[in-house]
C-alpha cells in the first residue's frame, strides 16, 4: 500500500527510499513559496514597492557570483527543513533535499547547463560545522541522478574548492557583518586542481541565501583562483527581506 505523505512528513512516504526527484518536487511545491515575477532577477530577493531590489549585492560594481537562483523562499516546512537538518543533525533530510535540487536542475539548467556544480564548502572540526550539510545534499543529488549522470556534481575528494579552516559565523548577522565574515571566508578558500574548475561555467549549491555575500566569495575564488569562466549561485531557499 502506497503511504500518502505530504511534505514535510517525508519519512511516512513509501517513495522516500526510491524516489525519484520529479515526484518528491511535485509532492513539495505546493508547500513552497517559489520565486516569482516580484524576485530580483540577479538574487531572486523580492523585490520592494517600488520595484527594486533591496539588496546592496545586486547593484555592486565589485559583484562576482552572475546570479543566485532560488528554488524557494525560507518559509514555511522547508524553513522548518532546513533548520531541522544545519542545527539538529537531522540525518535523513539530505535524500530528499538533494531530490528537489535535481528536479530544479532538471527544470531550470536544462538549457544552460554548468560544468561544474559545487558546494559552498564546510570546515567540519573545532571552531567549524558539526557535519558538512551542503557536500550531504550534493551527494544525495548525484546518487538520485547515478542512473542517467545528467548532471556534474563535484563529489570527489578533495572539492573542487575547499575551505580550510573555521571561519566567522555569518547566519542571523547584520550586513555590514556578513561582508566582514565574507571577507574572512575569502582567505580560507582554496582550489586544489585548477584544471578542474578552469575555462567552465561552475554552478555553486548552498541551503540559504541573505545578502549573498559568501557566494559572492566563493565565486570570486572560483574565477580569480579556479580560472572559472563563470560562476553563479543556487540555494534551497531564499531568505525574504528583512532589514539588515
């Protein structure tokens, strides 16, 4: 019998074992908040009554990340999600958080599609992450994809591009201190095969998105160091504005 499970009840559901990622998008884009006509085509922020985007990235002449896609805004069960997996080591969540990145690259990239696809790389140890939550849900987006291997998925080791050391928290912090924890991000980022990143379109997967600062970071890394052609940005969910 076919369990009947809504996101995010994913665990109840007789496809969470199987998948596969088109049904797992179906069954949770009615309980996500996509981006529409009314998110900035560069950050995929909403935009504000006038018109514009509220975000100080998407106007900066010194900007390197292109753009940042969205698959949702923070909201809601994937805000639930999310926070359930990065802050409570919620183990299963990547199986199908990596099923939805599929599906949207199966939509969305289809027609463009990168090179290379990374993630924003974790430090796990003292002073780092517990757990490398993003390099988690690129490999359960390569493992849901391993029939038809559609899709680049940076999962070897080391990454692409790595982190070395602990960096300065970011999350829940005003701007003005995000551009100051991207900065510090910026001098523990590597690239240890520049053959593997240069001359290419690199697609870099991170959960959430604010100001963008650490994919501008990361994309910077990835064009001055890497040689990348271009560079630009995919999260799980877009944080809605909030005065910073």
């Amino acid at each position: 019998m076919t369990i009947q499970a809504t996101f995010p009840g994913c665990r109840g559901c007789a496809r969470f074992a199987t998948g596969p990622a088109p049904v797992c998008m179906s069954c949770a884009r009615p309980r996500l908040q996509l981006a529409g006509s009314d998110s900035c085509p560069v950050c995929c922020q909403r935009l504000d009554g006038n018109g514009r985007c509220p975000n100080a990235l998407c106007r900066s002449p010194r900007r390197r990340v292109g753009r940042i896609h969205a698959i949702a805004y923070q909201e809601g069960p994937l805000r639930r999600v999310i926070n359930e997996y990065k802050y409570r080591g919620a183990s299963y969540w990547p199986v199908v958080l990596g099923r939805l990145l599929l599906a949207w690259l199966d939509q969305a990239m289809a027609a463009d599609p990168p090179g290379l696809i990374v993630a924003n790389p974790s430090f796990v140890g003292a002073g780092g992450q517990l757990f490398a939550h993003t390099e988690a849900v690129l490999r359960a987006a390569a493992e849901a994809d391993a029939a038809g291997h559609r899709w680049p998925f940076d999962v070897r080791e080391p990454a692409a591009v790595v982190k070395t050391g602990p960096t300065l928290r970011s999350a829940d912090e005003a701007a003005w201190y995000k551009r100051f924890t991207a900065d510090d991000l910026r001098g523990a980022l590597r690239i240890p095969d520049r053959a593997r990143t240069e001359g290419k379109f690199v697609l870099v997967y991170d959960d959430i998105c604010t100001t963008g600062g650490q994919l501008d970071t990361v994309a910077g890394c990835l064009l001055d160091d890497g040689g990348a052609q271009r560079v630009e940005g995919v999260v799980l969910a877009r944080a809605p504005w909030r005065r910073l």
